[in-house]
C-alpha cells in the first residue's frame, strides 16, 4: 500500500532542485518557495540556521524512492 503523502510534480522537482544543491542548501525567495516550504512542513527539507532550506534524511530517501526511481 502507498503510505507516503502525494509529492506534486512541482515539488519532486523541488525536492531535486534541493539534493542537487548540496551543503548551500536553497535560498529563500526563489520560485520553488511554496514547495520547498511544503516540503519543509512534510519534513523532506528544514531551514537552516543559515536561512537556506537543505534536505532532511527522509528527503533524501524520498529522493532516492521518487526521483531517482522514476527516471530509471
């Protein structure tokens, strides 16, 4: 059964945007804002205390699972 919350494709891109960025995380104010908060409120991302979102141990399982899977 699919027990994990629903990603929009807005926000799987999101998501990759974020692993993609590494240590610097995301800034705030960009376009992604909306997802990247989403994600942060399904804890795939947080804020740092630099500001910048950066991806969460189940974002980047959920990485792996959904973004990565699905362009196998």
């Amino acid at each position: 059964m699919w027990n994990e919350p629903y990603l929009e494709t807005c926000c799987r891109s999101a998501l990759h945007r974020l692993k993609l960025s590494g240590q610097n995380g995301r800034p705030r104010g960009l376009k992604d804002d909306p997802c990247l908060e989403r994600l942060a409120r399904k804890g795939f991302a947080c804020v740092g205390e630099d500001e910048r979102f950066h991806i969460t141990p189940n974002g980047e399982e959920r990485h792996r699972s959904e973004v990565l899977e699905r362009h196998r």
